[in-house]
C-alpha cells in the first residue's frame, strides 16, 4: 500500500499531458471547458487525432487498436483527458459498441468494425432504452423476426443520444418472445441508419438541446451477419455493457477540473467589497466538493484495480452514482457562483457577461440527466443493495 | 394569525386561475417549444392588466386596486402553477418605487403601468457582480438639472419590451434610482453611455425603498416559486400512479412514494412561508429578516422539489415537450433573481446575534 | 388573512408567559433547560401547578378541566411553556388517554378517571408496541380473554416510556383473535400497574438513560369496566390518539429555545481571536435552522387550523417528520459546538466544562429516538404518500 | 498508487481482528451495559502490547515496531469494527511527538509506551475553547532549570490512568509542548497550578511536530471510524434480512434497502479516504491539507452511517444491549476528537486558493 506514482507512471503521466494540452486543437478544448454544445465535426477531428496516436481505445485488445496499460494508467489517461478539456472519444463507439464487438463478436465482425468504430468513421448511437422500457429494460419490444437470413425489425427506441449524427444503431431487440423471462429471447443488432425504415426524431431538452432522439423502425431490414454473439443472447451482453459504462463514466477528472474553474470565477465575481470567493460559505462548499471529488477518484483507483476476469466489480455502483451527484452539486455551485448573471441563456461570446456565467442555468438543467441515464441512480442502489448487500426485495 | 382567505381573495384566486389557464393553454406543447427566459408577450400581459393583475399593489389614487402582497400572492401562484412567466415581479417592483418615491409626474405613469400600456422594470444586476442593491460600475453623474448614466446592467430582464427602466446607478458613495426612457437594449444587456435620466426620490431615501420594493417583489417571486412546486408535485404523483415499469405502477416502489412525501412536506412548509411573507409585507414591507428567511425556506424547497420532480420522472422530465421541467427551470431562475439563497443565509447569519429565537409575531 | 396578533391574543400571550416564568420553581426549569434528567417529582410538581391554574390539559373538554381556547391559544400556550422551559404536562396523561377517554369513554370512566389524570395523581403509561409489533402496530399478540366480566391479559409491550413510574396503563389488546382484519379484534384496556401477574423490566438506552421499559402481563385480572368505548373497536382509538400526538409533538416552541440557547453557547466557546459564533459557517447553519423552524412553526399555526371535527390533518404528519429532524439537527449542531468538551458526559455541576457541554452528546443521541418513536419518519412519509397524495402501493 | 496488502500486513491485520474479536466478547452484552467514552482497560492494553500494536509506529531503535500509519490504520479499523474503545489514538499521538522531538531521555519512556507499561497521553483541549493546537488559558513559566504549568485542561482522555501528560501550553505568543509526571485528574479534567513540567523540543518546534503526530493519530481515529461503519453496516443489512414487520422481512421495503446503498457508497468512499490518508501520512506526516480532506469525507460518511444505522433499526437501534448504537456514539465521539468536521472544512476552505484541482499523487 503506498500513494508515490513510480517512476515509469509519473512520466506516463507528463507525457499524456503534454499529447492533449498540445495535439488537441485548443479551440475544441477551450469550447468543452466552457461547457458549450460541440459540433459533430469537433469530436470526430478530437477523437481521429487521439486514435491516430493509440490513445482512443486504450482499453480494447492491442491488436485492434488498444494499450497494454494497467488501470492506473487507464486512469491517468482519463483523468488528464478530462483535466485539459479534451472531448472523451464516443462512449458508444470507445466503452460500449466496441467493447461488446470485441469481446463476443466474430473475427468478421471485429474485422468489418472495430477499426472503423476506433477511428470515428462510424458513428454509433445506443438503442436500448424504449418509451416502456427504462429502468425495466428487459421489458422492450422492439422485434426482430427471421426473413430468410435477415432479420425485419420494428418497433421505436427512445433517449438515443446523438443519434442525428450516427452512421449505426447497435440495438436491442426481442427475437424470442416466446422466452419463459423477458431477459431471454433478447439479441444484439448492428444496424445500418440509412437502411430504409428508419426513421430519428429529434427531442428537445430543457436546456434547449438536441441531444437525444426517438428512433423508429418500420420493417427494417438487417442482414444476418450483423447480429453480434448467439441469438437470444443479447441481454448478457448489454450486461457487460452496461457494467462498463459505470467505470467508464466516472467523471473523476471533468469534476475536478470544474472545480478549479469554479474557484476561478468566484474569484472573478464581485461581491461586495470583494469577491464571492472570500464569502466563506462558498470557500467552505468548495473545499467539502474537493474532499468529496477527491474520495470519489480514489475509489475510482482502488475499485478499477479490484476487476476481475474483465467484468466490473458490482461496487462500481458507486463511481456512478456518486460521480453523478458531485457533477450535478458542482454544477449548481457554479450556476450559485454566476448568481443573477445565471438568468440569462447564451452561447454569444463577447458580451460583457461571459459565456461560462450564461450557459450555467442550462448545463445545470442538462446534468439532471447524470442521474437518470445510463441506469438512474435507484437502478444503482439496487445494484448495490442487491448484489453487494444481499437485500432481495 | 389567520391563514384564511376571504371571498373577494378567493374570486381573485379563482379568476386569475382561469385566465393563467387558458394562457398556459395558447403557449405551444409540442414540437419546437421554447425553453428558459421567456421573451415579454404582449397578449398575456394586457389579459393580465385586464383582471388588474398588474394593478394589484398599486394605490388607488394612483390608478391601481390598492390591494395588499396578499393579493398578489395569490395571483403570482396561480400563474406560477400554470406555468405563465411574466414580467410581474420586476414590474411590481418597479411600481412599488416608483409610488413610493416618484414624483407627482413619475406616479402618472402607474395608470399606464396597472393597464398594461406602459412596461417599466427594474435594472439592478450588473455583469460579474452578484446581487446587491448598491450599484457598481454604473454610474450616475449631475448634468444640467438631470443626470447622466454611464456602464452596462445585465442582465436586464424585459428590457427589450420596456418602455422606461428603473436603473440603480453610484453617485458618489451612494446609490440612486433613476428613471431612463428609450433605453437600448441587446437582449438583456442594456449599455449607458451619458444617457439622460431622471433620479426618483433622494440618494438618501433610495436604499430602505429599495429593499422595502424587493421585498413585496420577492412575495411575487416566491409565491409563483410556490405555485410551481404545487404543479411539479401534482404532475409527479400523476406520473407515479399512472406510469408502469416491470409490469406494475410505478407508485408500487416505496422508495419512490417516500420521496414524493418529502416533497409534499417541502412544499407545505414553503406555503406556510410565502403566506407568511405575503402577511408580514401587508403589514410592513421592510421586515427584511423575515422576507428572508421566507426566501431560504422556498429557495431550498425549490431545489429540492424542482429535482426531484425531474428525478422521479426519469427521462421524460428532461424533455421540452413535457411540463415538469420547466417547472424546474422556473424555480431555479427564480432562486436567482433579486437575490438568492446563498447570500441571503449570509445577511442572515450576520443578524443572528441581533435575537434571541425568531418571534413569528413581531 | 394576516399576521398580526389581536388584543386578546397579545394580552394571553403575557399573561401566561408571566405565569410559566413565575410559578413553576425555576430549579425545575433550569434542570429542563441544561438538557438534564427530571425526576418523578418535577413533572409532578410542575404539572400540578399547571393543573391548578387550568393550564394542565386546556385541550380537553371544559368540564375536566379544558379552556375554551382558539388553536391559536394553544399554540401561544405550548410555545410559550416551551420556551420557559417548563415540562410538558405529561403527554401519556394529557395527549393519549385522556383525550381518548374524554371522546369514547362513558360518563362513569370520565369521572373516574380525567380528574386525577389531569392533576397526575394517576401516572400513565402506553403499551401500545411489541417486541414484533412496532411500524406494524396492529399486528400485537397481547391477548385479554374475557373471564366473567373480567378480561385475563397475557403478553408483553414494549418501548413503554417512563413505565418505571407508573401507576396504570393503557394497553391495546386482541381481544378477538378470529377478526378478518388484525385492524379489528383489538381492544383498549386501562390496566392498574399494581394487578398481580405485571413486571416491568428496565431498558437502558445508548445516552445511559433508563426511560423505556418492558411491561409483561402474566394472567393478568382486568375488571370489565376498565375497557374503553366498544370492544373490538380500539385499533380506532388508538389511530385517534396517535393522530393527536403528531400535532402535540410538534416541539416548536423547545426547537427557538435550544437554537436560542446554541447562540449563547456558541457566543462562549472560544476559537482563535474571537469565539465560535464569529464562525460563518456556524452563524450561516444557525440563520438556516431558525428559518426552518419558522416555517415549521408557522405550519403548525396554519394546519393546526385546519382540523377538522377533532380528527387531526392528515398534514399534522409534517409536524411530526420535520418536527424530529428539526430537534436532531438543533441538538447535532449544539454537540458541534461544545467540540471536544462532548467528549465529556456528566450531568456533575461545578466542572470547568459546563452542563450543557458534558450533556449534549447523550442527548443528542437520545434525541435519534425522535425520528422513531410516535410513528417513525418512514410511517409518516407512508401516511403523507398515501392519505394525502393517494400512492398505494 | 497501490491499494492493496502484503502479506504481513494481512497478517498483522488477522491478528488483530481476533484478538479484537476476543476483547469485545468479553465485554458486558447484556444488563448494565457501559455506556459513552471508556475507562482505561489494563487488561486490554497489555494484550494489545503485547501484540505490538502499541508500538507499531515506534521507531524500532526506541523499542518499537518500526511500521509505518499503513500498519496502524489497519488495526485502529479491527479495534473499531469490534468496538474495542482504547487510548491507543491519544498513546499514539504522544509516541510521536517523543519520538520526534524528545530528548534521550524522554525518547527512553517509548519503550515503556510500546510495552503498555507506561501510558502517556496528550493534554490538548481546554475548557469553554474549540479545538485548538495553541494553548488558550494553560500557561508555562519558566521555574529553575525547567517549566512550571497553570490552568485546566479538559476533557483530557484517559488522565486519571495516564502515567505522564504531554500538556500544549502559551509560553508567551508560542505554545510549547511540555511533559509532566504525576498531573492530578479529576476524571477528564487537570488542573496545574505550578505544577513542574518538561519543555519537550524547543517552543519554535512545537508548532509543526504537533500537527504531524496529530496528523498520524487521526488515521487511527479515522480507521477506527471506517471500522465502526463497518461494523454498523454489517448490523444494519443483518437485521434487514432478518426482522419481520407486517410480516414480511423488512428487506422488501425498498426505501429501507436503497438507504442502506447509501450507507454502502459512504463506507466505500470513506474507505478510499482512510486508506489515502494512511498512505500519505506514512510518506509525509505533514501533509496536512490531504489527511484533513479525509477527515470531512469520513466525517460526513461517519454521521450518515451512524444515524442511518439506528433509523433502520428503530427502537432496538436506541438500546443500550444491541451493539449498533454503541458504533453512532463512538463515531460521534471520534468526529469531536482532534478537532471536527465543521472546523477541518473551514481550514481547508481558507486554502482553496491555493492550488487549481487537488492532486492526490502529490
């Protein structure tokens, strides 16, 4: 037990830096640190460049693309990506996509997409959650029927992120509804978005936003060799998917860094004869976050290095759950920071009120989702209290 | 200590309902709806003129009904429950100083204010100020037998659709209120650069109307803050008796109906404290410390319910389309205007020396 | 509606102010105020006073004693009696059966007993919980068979508060083991504590304090006219009483004295240059709660109001919740603030570490009860989820 | 960075937890069980003398084991995991101050420390003060060749048991560290009136050594805190399985189980804490910004847990005989001992400006 990063990290680490502080174009960075919407174009450009030097896929089998790195240096990696405003490469693609191909796709399969997927020439979007299908997502009913060696699959898929930009839908869909549980009969599809039949439709946020969509499927034709592992298989897949999607968002370094800026603009902020930053309420919240982010990020660092045989520890539960709470707390510390300038709603740059103080309200709002998707946080306490705790209801 | 209300407050009630009803009805629910700061509408604020909603504290001599922050509580909830955002707080306060301080000429304008002719709202916030009723960077220098104004408020909300603004401006070591017409506006950035204006009373008098004028406005604010908690609460328990998930309502998973209770428990006392205000300001619109602690008290009951309304909905609460989020919108703006539940539990722990337990009475 | 207190209100208002800060001995209230033990005798002592000048039990009918007050003159009584610090009439006796015995028991039980329950010649308990039956109250197991005209009771209550002290109690029975419904069957018994078959074993808690009890009943001989209102009936009484002790309960008037009490103490303890007081973070908490507690006060004008035909607002559930955490949150930040001299328990005067410091961790671990007892927060959230926002379950 | 255990510490670890295991059978269960802070236990502390774990952050040259806050950390976790309540926080702080700035012959008493011979315990707190590292009223004059102290302590752990006192005083604007053999008690209290003392180091010295050692007695405290949560979670999920209401074990009320989560995810992380502070007080006792860092998250998760524990419990929470209470008042008492929460944020708050993001690997 001992906190020194050897040698061979710490120069991992300065090096890493160094790559995403100066490889990254800092008009991309600057625009993600002040929490603006970024285009397509942006992340694709941020991702090829990080794919082009090995650091997109770290986690994936070397030979398509991934390191040989230790969880440490996986964190380091993360961490230092988040720290210098670096947009995380896709999570569809780099955390679940990928993965899922990877560990139970074919060799054809893993041929046809894992260098595309790597490399942002295909865009994926996740097609799991349906209208009556959230937290009980086992419950979904989007079909897949065989045709031949096709499958025709209908049926609607909600909250899809990003979806008005995707290439492919890797989907969930119910090939045997005949199965004695609702978790079996389930099966894992790529699908092409320009097949015809389908169809996205956009949902508007709170924040105004467009980020998530309604996908339709009308008689959709998907030939067979896009189905990944066995058929009837997918809900064990979507599983490890998902349990990796919990180490993969811990926001360890995204929270840290907001953090800092916080103390910037409180630091900028005029109150009185001073600034909000000598109001000791603010002071004293910012120093509870930053032993709360801190608690968060070591047991990012210690849960990571329990995972066995590649399936995350259930306890990753918590980096989750508790990654989404210090997102959201931090965020309304910096809409508090901003006070009345929070009022207004803008990305305009160069008015006298800055572009960090108006876009707080709607990031603000925005993050409310870090608690519901990707598993609310009731679905994590269950988790826990199930499988950690042996409480069975 | 009566909470009840009388017949002629309830038809008030009654009416403004209706009327925030069949505005909320007119605003459009799906496809591109608009979300955050709302834009000034001109239609819903001359219906609300109409019922003399925006008269309500507003003297009679002066052409308004001379009703109390009673009255006007119970009107800004109900456009609060129904989702109508209004000019109402800003331009209550804007009337409120200007009755106050203005002179002979400068209350005339009030008739115009109560019809809804005339659109006056206050500019207070600076940018990269938080909020004070001193100014800061704006300035007001003596010029001929008016002033000059000169440095940016933002925002400024309204500022686009009104026809004079209420603008705090340092003279010296002091802060005045001043009338300004013709203003222009980018938005809510409003820049003065030696404009003309009028100062509304005395440098000496501003700062105690000033806070006594953000008091009845912050009764205005809270109780829409109520009125919004009371529809985020109402929808959620509509969402968790008739949703399903695994097969059965999701009003079957306790954890969830226990939360919805700690929301009700949340709301309750928020309306035990904005009735309170609404009182308390009736009798004496400067009893600041109790205002405030009426603000605390909503401002964190608002996070909390405006939260978990969204929580408890899950992914349908984040989207435009559905209502409940706007709700929390509303509310967090609100913890954000005229002051905010941060620096307001800072005045007060400055005070807390000044007695020894709160007496509700005095 | 309107805030201000009428004449008569304000001239109540002093005059039993003056009595409570008069006539009953300031040792007793003192002792109250430190957070100490009371004996038997204090609450007798003060109680009778009360009962004497007719402010022992205003809440009850006119011709047992009762005041034809205004709810708002109760309240003003409560709060005031708790600011002074003196004991509440003993809430066994005034909230639970005498209440109950006032609206269901016949003429013969009231004059036989609201007289001497009012002046504490009769000390009452409750046994009302069981070792498996706590939230789940109508699932008691103490059984009274009836013999003759006598009832035999046999079984065991539990959490019987200051039973040590008793002389009789009212317990619910199962009296018809056959009912459809555990709800029906059950009975409400008064009971002599002095019947052979009845012992009463000591539970000491985790502040030290002995003021819980088990109460066994081995064949005991419970004479036919000591049962109240209907056989099989109680389980309504009991929903009666316990809906009148959240509204007592609601300690408004204790929660102003211990928040006025912690700026006093806080305005003592030094730290640094100054005193604990000039801490912002301790001032900010304080402003906090005395906000909280104005609304709590405030609800309980404004429900208290709203009863309807004696039956408590099913809102009265708020006073009880936020009531206990109120309480809990007072007594944390006191203990907070006496620092290292909580370290200390000693209820020994004369010390440099004053009383209020060597007892506020006891206290403020006897105070966890708040949220458990009289229908724990959780039973309070179900009747708020269910009664008033119609989610069942 | 690196979690995870040797083989030796394993062992140690073991040892502990049965010997733990075996102190706390023997502890009263039933009847007049004990309650609050302990009396000093002979017997208890021979045996953990004699297992070396008085000595374990003893220079090997002064008679001890030589091991490192790692070492230590993971036998104050058995200690409070079992609820074996001892001095061993308040013996260790007093080793380190010796060790650190003692002469030859007040080093030599170590070894009698580690042997559980001689207890040495520190005298810190005064009456009516928060906690502090500067002496308040207690003051040293110089008398002779050595110190004469004045004024009270108070509550000092263990007096009356305590061979010698490590007592801060104000020696003009400083505060020294002084020892004193034979100090009267009066329970936790000591007063000096004079009474002949020992300077330990200089008075220039004092001021740092004594934020290191109490540093190093905070992971003990703060382990035997991770041990208590431990303790009480285990109880907690326990009695869920187990207790029966409305007929129906307790675990099928979902608000019940997902608080119980929570009480999980505050262990965890406290756990992450507790092991970084050791790991970081073993490489640099004076690291004090990061092990105060540790103290707000384990004092938070601390007060979560230990309220949650009895609340799930209820009634049976409250008692004096069922266990899981007696963890709330020791991690009560734990979060008031060394200074507290509420102090630990407001020091770390006065430095937030001082670094951009926190770096745990620096």
């Amino acid at each position: 037990m001992h906190r020194h990063l050897s040698e061979e990290d710490a120069a991992f680490k300065e090096k890493i830096r160094e790559f995403f502080t100066t490889a990254i174009p800092e008009e991309i960075r600057t625009k993600a640190k002040e929490g603006r919407e970024l285009t397509k174009e942006d992340i694709v450009t941020s991702q090829r460049i990080l794919n082009e030097h090995g650091y997109a896929v770290p986690h994936w089998p070397v030979e398509y693309g991934g390191q040989d790195w230790t969880e440490l240096q996986r964190h380091i990696w993360r961490d230092e990506m988040q720290a210098a405003g670096v947009p995380q490469p896709l999570p569809f693609n780099a955390s679940m996509v990928g993965p899922v191909i990877a560990a139970f796709g074919s060799k054809e399969l893993k041929d046809r997409f894992l260098p595309k997927t790597a490399s942002l020439d295909i865009w994926w979007c996740q097609g799991f959650s349906e209208p009556d299908a959230g937290s009980d997502l086992a419950g979904l009913r989007t079909t897949a029927v065989k045709d031949g060696e096709d499958w025709i699959v209908n049926g609607q898929k909600t909250w899809t992120t990003l979806g008005q930009y995707a290439d492919w839908i890797f989907a969930l869909v119910r090939t045997n509804p005949e199965a004695p549980k609702k978790q079996q009969g389930i099966s894992f599809l790529l699908i092409d978005m320009t097949t015809p039949g389908i169809e996205v439709r956009p949902i508007k946020l709170i924040d105004g936003g467009r980020e998530v969509n309604e996908v339709f499927f009308d008689n959709v034709r998907v030939p067979g060799d896009q189905l990944v592992g066995e058929e009837n298989a997918g809900w064990s897949y979507a599983k490890f998917l998902l349990g990796n999607e919990r180490v993969g968002v811990a926001p360890v370094g995204m929270i840290k860094r907001w953090l800092a800026e916080a103390k910037e603009y409180a630091a900028q902020v005029k109150q009185g004869e001073g600034v909000v930053l000598d109001d000791p309420l603010v002071a004293a919240r910012i120093a509870e976050l930053e032993a709360e982010a801190m608690a968060l990020e070591l047991t990012v660092l210690r849960v990571a290095g329990n995972s066995k045989d590649g399936r995350p520890d259930p306890a990753s539960s918590i980096l989750k759950l508790r990654g989404s709470q210090l997102e959201q707390d931090t965020l309304e510390l910096i809409t508090d920071i901003a006070g009345p300038m929070s009022l207004m709603w803008s990305e305009a740059d160069g008015g006298p009120v800055p572009v960090w103080a108006t876009v707080s309200t709607p990031r603000y709002l925005n993050f409310r989702k870090a608690s519901i998707y990707g598993g609310s946080n009731e679905v994590q306490r269950g988790i826990i209290s199930g499988t950690i705790l042996g409480l069975k209801g | 200590m009566d909470f009840t209300i009388d017949t002629e407050q309830k038809a008030l009630r009654d009416a403004v309902r209706e009327l925030a009803g069949s505005l909320a009805d007119n605003a459009p629910s799906t496809g591109d709806v608009p979300v955050g700061p709302n834009e000034h509408d001109e239609k819903a604020w001359s219906a609300l003129a109409e019922m003399g909603v925006l008269g309500l504290t507003v003297p009679e001599e002066l052409g308004g009904m001379g009703a109390t922050p009673v009255e006007l509580m119970l009107a800004a909830q109900e456009l609060g429950k129904a989702r109508v955002q209004s000019a109402l707080p800003e331009a209550v306060l804007a009337a409120a100083l200007l009755a106050e301080l203005g002179t002979e000429e400068q209350k005339a304008l009030l008739e115009g204010v109560s019809a809804g002719e005339t659109l006056i709202v206050p500019a207070l916030h600076e940018p990269m100020c938080s909020f004070s009723l001193q100014a800061h960077d704006v300035t007001a220098t003596e010029s001929g037998d008016g002033w000059a104004l000169s440095g940016t408020k933002a925002p400024v909300r309204y500022a686009a659709a009104a026809d004079r603004l209420l603008v705090t401006a340092r003279a010296g070591e002091q802060t005045g209120v001043f009338l300004i017409e013709g203003a222009q506006a980018e938005g809510d950035v409003v820049t003065f650069d030696g404009a003309s204006a009028q100062l509304v009373g005395s440098l000496d008098g501003a700062a105690d109307a000033l806070q006594r004028a953000v008091n009845v406005a912050t009764v205005a604010l809270l109780a829409e803050a109520l009125g919004a908690m009371e529809g985020a609460l109402a929808m959620t328990t509509e969402y968790l008796k008739s949703r399903k998930q695994f097969g059965v309502p999701i009003m079957t998973f306790q954890t969830l109906t226990q939360r919805a209770a700690d929301m009700y428990v949340s709301v309750e006392l928020a309306r035990s404290a904005v009735q309170f205000a609404a009182m308390v300001a009736a009798e004496d619109p400067g009893a600041t410390d109790h205002i405030r602690r009426a603000r605390v008290v909503v401002g964190k009951a608002g996070r909390h319910v405006g939260q978990e309304a969204i929580q408890l909905h899950g992914g349908i609460g984040m989207t435009a389309e559905y209502a409940v989020g706007h709700y929390t919108t509303r509310l967090t703006a609100i913890e954000h205007t005229l002051g905010d539940t941060r620096q307001t539990i800072g005045e007060l722990a400055r005070t807390v020396r000044d007695h020894g337990a709160v007496d509700v009475f005095a």
